[in-house]
C-alpha cells in the first residue's frame, strides 16, 4: 500500500479497502462521504465551525446532511482530497498538529503573503503550490 495515500485516507476517514490511489479515485468519483469534510475541517480547524464553507456552502451542507447517504460532489471530494494531502504532507514534516496549522494559518511570502490555508483550500493547483512550498522546507529549497 501506498504509505502517502494511506495516511491522506485516514484524514477523509476512509475504510482500508479505499486506500489505494485507484481506490481513492474511485472514491472520490462516486462521491467522498461527508462525514471526509467533517473529519478533515475537526483536524485543521478543530475551532472554526465556518472551516466546511470552504468547500460547500452553508445551505447545500446543511440540506445534504438531512440525506440518506449525505455524499460530496466530484469537484468537493476533489478539492477535500487536495487540502487533505496539504494537512498530512504538513503532519509528516511538523510531527505536530499546532505546529502544522501554525504553518498553514501563517502568511508566506512565496504566497505573495497569502495565507497557505486559503491557497490551498482555492483550488487543486493552489494546493499542489502549498505542497511544493512544504517539500522545499522539508528537504532544504528556499522557504
């Protein structure tokens, strides 16, 4: 098994069985749980109760948790997947939560003094450039 797809799996709370890349994919095409925006939102902003909004908006939240199986959409379980990757690659390299968000939360000048949370969260390619400026702190680049 993939050691990075299987700790990003474990910030969505996925079962053992969806934790190959493939998998994951496959995952994220029928439709990431909601319950993966919940356990995501209580690792990074276990105090900002607005952290889901990032990803859906408040009354399409609010109306798909009274859902039998309340499910993210392709592009929601996307960008999730993406901050998800952001948080573990954070985790592996700070060993520690606060730490990890005090990074995330912090304004980076290679951001153009934009929060890494808020970049991140944006798009797909914002977290790639959040994961990169994360590698290059990790194994010695300009950071």
């Amino acid at each position: 098994m993939n050691v990075a797809a299987s700790s990003f799996a474990d910030s969505l709370g996925l079962k053992v069985a969806q934790r190959s890349p493939l998998a994951m994919a496959n995952s994220i095409k029928a439709g990431l749980p909601l319950s993966s925006l919940e356990r995501l939102s209580k690792a990074i902003a276990p105090d900002d109760a607005s952290f889901p909004y990032r990803f859906v908006p408040r009354a399409t939240l609010t109306r798909r948790k009274s859902a039998r199986e309340p499910k993210l959409t392709i592009d929601e379980g996307n960008r999730v997947a993406a901050v998800a990757k952001v948080w573990e690659f954070a985790m592996d390299i700070y060993r520690d939560e606060e730490k990890a968000r005090e990074f995330l939360y912090r304004r980076h000048p290679m951001l153009e003094n934009q929060r890494p949370i808020d970049v991140a969260t944006d798009t797909g390619v914002g977290a790639d450039l959040v994961i990169n400026l994360l590698g290059r702190a990790a194994y010695g680049g300009a950071a």
